[in-house]
C-alpha cells in the first residue's frame, strides 16, 4: 500500500512539474514573438532612416554647367556633377552679403530699422537698365529692412552696395569680410570682388577690389554650403526669400524666384537666390520643404531664365518620388 502511494505521489509530482514548465514556456514564447515583431519594425524604420541619410540620385538628366542637390538637414549630397567647379555666380554672390549683414544684425552693429544713406555708387548702379534694379534715390532714407528685402526679394544690386557700405563703410572693406567669411565657413572655390555679383566692369571706376576683368566665383558645393548655413542659421531669411511681391518707393516688384509664380509654380519652395550675368549664365540656388524634408539646390550656367527652374523642378521631383517610395518613412 505504502508502495503505491509512493509511486503515485511520483506521478503526481511529475505531471505538476511538465504543467508547471509548460505553463512558464509559453509565457516567454509570447513575449519573444512580440519582441522579434518589434525589432524588425524598428530595424526596418532605422534601415529607411539610414537610406534617407545617405541616399543618392543618379541618371538625372539636368542641362547645366555645374549641380548640386543636398539634404538641408544633414548637409548629405544627393545628387553632383561638377559640384567642385569654381563658376561666375551672378546675383548668387549676394547669399554671402546677406549673411554678413544678419550677422551684423545679430551683433548689434545695425538694426532693421537703420536708416541708410544712398552714395553715389548705390545711386548710380540703381539706375542702370538691366541691373534687376530697384530705383533708391539720394533725397531720403532707406532703413536696413528695406533695402534687404529688396536685395532679397527682387535682387536689387544698389541696395546691395548700400548695405556693404552700411556694414563696413565701404565696399573694399566688405569685400575683404565676404572672402574672410568663405575661409571661415570652408568655402573653399569661392572668391569675392564686390558685393553684388555683377562683373567688375559692370561697376565703372567705382570698381575696387580685383581687376576690371574679375567677377564673384563660387562652385555650386560652397553656394549649397553657403545656403544651408543661412537657413539653418538665420530662418528668418526664408521668411523674406518667400514673399512672392516686393513693395517699395510705392512701386511693386516681382521676386526673381519665378517658382513662387504662377510661371513655374512649386509647392514647398520658399527661397533663395537668382543670378544672371552675361558671363555667368542663369543660375538658381533653390530651397524646398515637404514635411520633415528640406533639400537645397543649386543649378549654374543654364541657357535661359527659364531653364534654372525647370532643371531645378527635374532634382526636387526626382527626390521626393524617391522619398516618397520609402516605406516606414513617415510613420
């Protein structure tokens, strides 16, 4: 009798124990399955945020002499061709006067509300056909506000002059803070000679840095550069870039960005800079944002005004239908 309670009390402890490891087994066979799911969710989202940080375009058919398309946030090259080429720049250039005069700004040396005096050189440019001018007369005052805007807006080379000479007293002086600046920020293919872009012998004998032969050069790497470093810097600029109309001297001028237009519209651009000069071409350094996604272009050497846009338009379609295609990425 004593036997068969002790056999059966054996049996009793082993089923107790097969319950007991099958009743803790599936526990963390649940628990494991749900950490498996969530580890390829997160492998699979951090895969999609790596391809958006070092993804790149290739076969993009873009006819200019030198592109350039970088991530805004991470300064990333998605696409290049001839990035490194130092080129005339036209208007481009004035993306540095704008930033030596936030910087100005941001160190109390003016304000938005000071008031500027028109020289002669600002006066003389700002009447020269063809110079994307905004008339400034020498019988009144233009505050700092005014004349960026208009530089900004509408690429007014005399509110140009007027702001360097505003900054540093002269334009010789500025120039030498602009080329101080690039080898500050890295800029390695760019060079100064005025503040506006324009070619030396634009400028008549008020030309005062280089030869008459001279003008601004950059390549397109150090204008991305130059750009991102502005937005990122001073966002109050897009603020500025993004208005679509300049008004002034009682008289409204269009922005030269024809794709805040209806020309060549595209939704998400807020800025930056045109340029145009017979031996630069037309270039466009462009930026737009959709969602979390800010990409910075810039397009040297076009063959019409048009054309800077349309190729831009190429980069920026090409890149957000990429984006688009990556799943995971917005959630």
């Amino acid at each position: 009798m004593k036997k068969r309670s002790f056999y059966l009390l054996i049996l009793l402890i082993s089923l107790a124990g097969i319950l007991l490891f099958n009743s803790n087994k599936s526990q963390p066979l649940a628990s494991q399955s749900i950490d498996i799911y969530q580890r390829t969710i997160e492998d699979r989202i951090l895969s999609n945020q790596l391809t958006k940080r070092f993804w790149k375009l290739t076969d993009i058919d873009i006819n200019a002499n030198s592109v350039i398309l970088i991530d805004g946030s991470t300064g990333h090259v998605i696409y290049e061709d001839n990035s490194d080429v130092a080129l005339p720049t036209a208007s481009m250039a004035k993306l540095m006067t704008e930033l030596l005069v936030l910087e100005a700004i941001e160190a109390q040396e003016l304000s938005w509300n000071t008031e500027v005096t028109i020289s002669d050189y600002a006066y003389y440019i700002s009447h020269r056909p063809g110079f994307a001018s905004v008339d400034l007369e020498q019988d009144r005052t233009y505050t700092v506000e005014e004349l960026f805007q208009a530089m900004a807006i509408h690429s007014a080379n005399g509110a140009s002059i007027a702001l360097a000479e505003a900054v540093s007293g002269s334009e010789k002086a500025f120039v030498q803070r602009m080329n101080q600046r690039a080898y500050e920020l890295g800029l390695n293919n760019s060079r100064f000679v005025n503040s506006t872009g324009l070619n030396n012998d634009h400028l008549g004998h008020f030309s005062s840095v280089g030869t008459i032969e001279d003008t601004n050069i950059m390549s397109a790497r150090d204008l991305a550069t130059l750009a991102r470093y502005l937005i990122n810097n001073y966002p109050v600029l897009l603020e500025i870039t993004s208005q679509p109309q300049l008004l002034i001297n009682d008289q409204e001028y269009q922005n030269t960005n024809l794709m805040l237009s209806n020309v060549i519209p595209y939704q998400g651009v807020d800025g930056l800079k045109t340029g145009y000069t017979d031996l630069a071409g037309f270039g466009f350094t462009g930026t737009v944002q959709r969602n979390d996604v800010r990409l910075i272009s810039v397009v040297m050497g076009t063959e019409s005004m048009i054309d800077r846009f349309i190729e831009t338009e190429k980069l920026y379609d090409h890149a957000f239908s990429y984006i688009e295609n990556l799943p995971f990425l917005n959630h």
